[in-house]
C-alpha cells in the first residue's frame, strides 16, 4: 500500500462522511441483533466456568495420576505423599549433581 492509497481512501471518507456512519450505524444495530438471538439460544452465564471445567476434565482424562486425585473415594494423602517424596528425590539429585560439578572445578585445557 502506498501512500497515495492511505489519502485516496481518506478522501474517499471526508467525501462520504454520512454515507459512511449510515452504514457502520447498520452494521452495529445488526451485530447487537446476532449477538442477542445468540445469547438468547445459548446462555452465556458460566461461559467461562463450564470451559474451564471441560478443559480440565480434559486434562485429568489424560493424567492417570490427576484421574487417581480427581476420584473422591481415592486416598489423597497417599498420592500426595508419593509426590512430595518425588519431589524430595529429585530436589537430592539435583544438589548431588551441582556439588560434583562444584567439587571438580573449572575445566582445564
């Protein structure tokens, strides 16, 4: 687009200012009839809350492990003890790992 474009279509626009609000004032008046016959046949309350439930039922339908805590008759504690102790092992893998690098010092060539 050149520069020459950009004044034509502003030319265009000062030329037929009323023809122009006419037709934008048309289209806002039609979109806010869509806009209520849709929410009218879809309740648009809870949008938000029903994505995010299915987007997490979603998600633990993929997890076996977020299957296991979604299941009310599950025991919490356990699972939950099973990955702080995870969470140990590699907090304890990860300090021995830094304390070799440390312990052997710059590389030399």
């Amino acid at each position: 687009m050149t520069l020459a474009d950009v004044y034509q279509v502003i030319a265009h626009y000062l030329n037929h200012t009323a023809e122009i609000d006419a037709y934008l004032a048309q289209r806002q008046t039609e979109a806010a009839a869509v806009q209520h016959e849709i929410e009218k046949r879809f309740d648009p309350v809870g949008v938000r809350a029903r994505l995010l439930a299915r987007r997490t039922a979603e998600y633990v339908d993929r997890s076996p492990m977020l299957r296991l805590l979604a299941d009310e008759n599950f025991d919490h504690d356990l699972v939950r003890g099973v990955m702080r102790r995870r969470e140990l092992k590699l907090r304890i893998a990860s300090r021995s790992r830094s304390s070799s690098e440390r312990s052997r010092g710059p590389c030399r060539m």
